[in-house]
C-alpha cells in the first residue's frame, strides 16, 4: 500500500535547482536511507513533503489519515517547557479524544432514539483509539522513553532550555516516537547521540514496524536499520534495492557502464562528423555524407553528470610548540555547578585525543576551559609555550546574515577575492554556494565553511567539538585524511568510532571523571 507518492517535483532556490523531475514513491513498512552529497537538497525534500516548503512544480499526494513525525536538524523548544511535558505533548491527539469523549457521555444524558446509537458508536470508536494507542498507559510509556535514552536522570521536570545540543535531540526524539506514526522522518538523527543511544536507537529503528525516511551520514548506523536507498545526486532520485553497500556496488557499476557507453558514443560521433566533413562537398559521396548527418541529428547523446568539485582538506601548520600542550591542577569545570571531579591532564605535543562520553557530561564545556573561554568552577589550566590553536565549534549561529565570502574575508582581510573563493573552493563548495548566504546552506556546507577558517590559520594545536556532524560521506573520509597528516596536536570530541579508532593515539571517556549521571 503506498503511503506517499511524490510526483515530478521541480524545485530551486533563485538559480540554484535543487530537483529536476523527480518522482518518489514510500510503500507501507518500507525503511529507506535517504542519501546524497551536502547540499543535494535532502533536507529540503523532507521539508517539502512535510509541508513546510511548497514546491515549484510537482505533486505531493500523502494516504488519507496518515500520521507523520519529523525530527528536523534544527526544531526549536521554548522557554518555560519541560522534558515531561514535551514528552507528553506526543499525546496531544489522544487528550484531544478524552475531550471529545466526555463531551458525548455529557451529551448522552439529554438524548434518546437514533441519536443517543450514534452518540454510543462514536464512544466506542473513540475508546478503542485511546486503548490502541496506550492512552491508559501514558505516564509509564513516557518514563520508558526516558529511560532508554537517558533523560530520566536529567530530571523529567527541567527546564528544556537548559539543555545542551545532544540532550535537546534526545528529547524530540523521545517525543517522537512515542507518537508511533504511521511515518518516521529523521534528519541526522545520530548528531549529538553518544554510542550507548545510538545502539538504542539502531535496535529500536530495526524492529520499527512502521515506515520511515532515515538521513543519516553514518554509514554503519544506516546500513543497520535500512532495507532501500533513495539516492540524491545532480538534480535527480534513484532507487536502489538493500543496505548503502550493496547500494555502491550497484552504482559503481552503473557509472562504469555510463562512462564506457558514452566514450564509445563520442568515438562514434567523431568518426561520422569526419566522414560528413571529408564527404559533404563530392558528388560522388554526397548522399552518404547527408545520411550519416542524418543519424547524427536524430542521436540520442549521452551525457556524463557535471564532476561535482572534491573537497580538499589540508591544515596549515605553525612552528612546534613546547613539550605540553596542556596541564591541569585540580581543574573542575562548569556553570553555575560542578560537572566534573578535580581533573589532572596532560597533553603532549603531537598526540592526538579523542574524548567520548553522553552528552551533556562536559565534553564542549572541557574544550572551553582549555581554551580559556570560559572560567573553571576551581583549579587552572596551563597552556604550554608557542601554541596557535585552531578552533571548531559544532554550530554556527542560526541568524548569522552574512555570505560565505564575507565569512571567510572577516577572518582574512587581507585576501584577495580570488583567495577567498580558491579557499572555499577547495573545501568543496561551489561557486553558487560561495556566493550564497551562511543560513541558507545546508548543515554539511556550514561545517565547510567552519573547516575553511581553520584550514587557512597556521596551526599546531587543534580543538575539535564534533567536525564530523552533518559531512557526507567523501568529505568526512577527506578529513581523516587530512587529521591523519596532521603533525600538530589533535585535542577532538567525536561520537563515531569508525572515524577515529585509527585516528587517536587516546581515548579519553569523560564518563569517568564527569559528576553529571546521564
């Protein structure tokens, strides 16, 4: 039974085309991994198909009373709302039965006859949809949730404002599935999840008896929860049976298949236009000149996708510091209160650290105080001699109105234009995303840009709050490379194993030290 049909879609900002006739189809059951490279507009399909966005040309068509859930890369949580209470917001619909409910059995004491059959019907419909959907079960559901991705420590009654990143996602993911609609839409929802959740969430997806649409860059998450990829590239959406694997098989092949079609075509195509050049003026070959243009017009060209440009990553690296990079004395750090025991670390020149842990334990909170950002609760930081030190933050600002010219020029006024869009350039993106505003990038393009800053400052210690959120995967497997050859210090926050197992010297789980239970 298909649940969604999406048909010939066109889509673009300003010049910028995003779809060119796409069509899409989501059958009941079906678990699909929505690919594609940052920027090929995966997060601007689910936002139009969940309505937010409306298409320039194309036809969205959803099955009649079905229920859809989307976790964005960026739902906002106000002020003044609890976990509990946005966990029970999942709910919403069914508090809105109990209403309609006691408005009937309010209503069944004033009539009789055919009316009060069709009053005790509507009851009975409304009964089975609460019991169906656990209303009678509510509280103990929301405190399994919790529960299973680590927000009952937290304290269901805090304030979600005063929540980090990664908690924030948890919690409307938590709300999320205790909807259970008959659709899951989840846009990188592995970003900010520590390892423990991510195996929850991947047992969870596994067993999902509904449909769902899974964006995700981590590919041994996606390749365990999905059974069909939906692949984005140049303007288009492909369809390919099994996990992402078997996914680049396929597609390898295909791409070989293309490129020696349209090279053997192009081999063709300049033998004939020789022949009509060498023949068209002679009487004698006239006819055979004017029937092989013939078949050159009417030829169906083959044409190869535009090579979309390869980030390359390569940072800059400053004179050799001093034998520590870092010592603490009796650190502790935090806010208004303690996150961590009195730490002693240290970190020596060239090593490369990786700390893991869940989130909101203190891990960005660390990185600050090293870098002096922020005060520690008690003790100092010492920072060693000669250090240039290379800052990535997870986010940027979500108001931020400038262009990425402009982002990078604030940071190197003295370039020339052409440094500047060299510079953006080689981390990948394209003369219209250069030209375009921050804001309006996608979440791998901003990280771009972030990366295009850090590449450009000569450096011999880097900080690294989570690089690899939102990257595809070639440029995620670019700056491995590039952290690899590094020969400064690498001080990274980092939740994907496959990335930094043979990348780190140390792992440091911050778990161990930290005073928050999460």
């Amino acid at each position: 039974m298909s649940i969604l049909n999406v048909e010939h879609l066109t889509h673009g900002f300003g010049d910028r085309a995003i779809f060119q006739d796409v069509s899409f189809r989501l059958l009941k059951g079906e678990h699909i991994g929505l690919i594609g490279a940052n920027g090929e507009g995966k997060s601007t399909f689910m936002n139009i198909i969940t309505g937010k966005l409306m298409p320039d040309e194309g036809k969205v068509e959803w099955a009649k009373n079905v229920r859809t859930g989307y976790l964005d890369q960026h739902t906002a949580l106000e002020k003044g709302m609890t976990i509990r209470s946005v966990l029970s917001s999942a709910f919403d619909f069914l508090y809105e039965l109990e209403g309609q409910m006691n408005e009937i059995c309010n209503k069944m004491g004033e009539v009789s006859g055919t009316e009060l059959e069709t009053c005790m019907e509507e009851l009975g419909t409304i009964q089975d949809l609460l019991t169906m959907h656990d209303f009678y079960l509510i509280d103990s559901k929301v405190e399994e949730v919790a529960r299973a991705l680590g927000l009952t420590e937290l304290g269901l009654d805090r304030d979600v404002t005063d929540l980090s990143g990664g908690q924030r996602t948890k919690v409307l993911l938590g709300k999320l599935l205790l909807e259970k609609p008959d659709i899951l839409l989840l846009d990188e929802p592995t970003n900010y999840l520590d390892a423990e959740h991510i195996e929850w969430l991947k047992r969870y997806l596994r067993d999902y008896e509904n449909a769902f649409i899974l964006i995700s860059h981590d590919i041994p998450f996606l390749n365990s929860v999905i059974n069909l990829i939906y692949h984005m590239d140049h303007q288009s959406l492909n369809r390919y049976p099994g996990d992402y694997d078997k996914f680049q098989e396929v597609y390898v092949m295909k791409q070989a298949q293309l490129e020696a079609a349209y090279n053997k075509q192009q081999k063709e195509i300049a033998e004939l236009k020789d022949f009509v050049a060498r023949n068209k003026a002679r009487v004698a070959t006239r006819n055979m000149a004017m029937s092989r243009q013939k078949k050159l017009d009417k030829m169906d060209v083959i044409e190869l996708a535009a090579q979309r440009p390869r980030p390359e990553f390569c940072f800059q690296e400053a004179r050799t510091p001093g034998r520590y990079i870092f010592q603490t004395k009796n650190l502790v750090i935090g806010y208004e209160e303690p996150l961590s025991t009195p730490l002693n670390l240290e970190m020596e020149r060239g090593q490369k650290i990786v700390l893991t842990g869940a989130n909101g334990i203190g891990k960005t909170t660390l990185l600050k105080s090293i870098l002096g950002l922020i005060s520690p609760i008690s003790g100092n930081v010492e920072q060693g001699d000669y250090l240039e030190i290379g800052y990535f933050e997870q986010e940027m600002p979500q108001d931020i109105e400038t262009s990425c010219i402009e982002e990078i020029w604030k940071e190197f006024p003295g370039f020339t234009q052409y440094q500047v869009r060299s510079a953006l350039a080689k981390c990948g993106l394209t003369t219209k995303h250069i030209e375009s505003k921050v804001k309006v990038l996608s979440g791998g393009e901003q990280a771009k840009v972030r990366l295009c800053k850090l590449m450009n400052r000569k450096t011999n210690l880097l900080l690294l709050d989570e690089p690899t959120n939102h990257l595809d995967v070639e440029a995620k497997d670019e700056l491995h490379r590039a952290l690899t050859a590094y020969k400064g210090s690498i001080l990274m926050v980092c939740h994907e194993p496959e990335f930094y197992k043979d990348l780190a010297d140390q792992v440091w789980d911050c778990a161990k030290w930290t005073t928050r239970i999460v």
